[in-house]
C-alpha cells in the first residue's frame, strides 16, 4: 500500500524539457519519489531514511 506524502518537491536538476522527479516525505519519514509526467497519479518509489541516505551517496560518488 501506498503511504500518503505530502511537501512534495521537484528536483533541482530537473530538466527543462519536463522529465523530472519530485521527493515527498511521509508521516513516519518515508521518502517517496516519482516521476512528474504522470500528474501525481503514477508509481511512487518509497525509501527509508537510511535507503534515501544511502541512495543519495551512491549518486553524488557517480555509483
């Protein structure tokens, strides 16, 4: 099931062509990801704080 996110945010290294994520963040801290293209209505990535953190490292070391 699907967590309720709310403050959702658009990346700051969104494309201007409009393909772009957007990061909310759950109740009990989960971080929720998706795609903008699909209004809200598409899949939602969720993560743990410990997975964001470790998601985020790997990028910004070009893993």
């Amino acid at each position: 099931m699907t967590k309720n996110f709310s403050r959702w945010r658009k990346s700051r290294n969104s494309e201007p062509n409009g393909e772009c994520v957007e990061v909310g963040v759950a109740f009990d801290g989960t971080i929720g990801v998706r795609d903008t293209r699909h209004n809200g209505s598409g899949p939602t990535l969720e993560f743990t704080r410990e997975e964001w953190r470790a998601f985020l490292h790997t990028i910004r070391a070009g893993g």
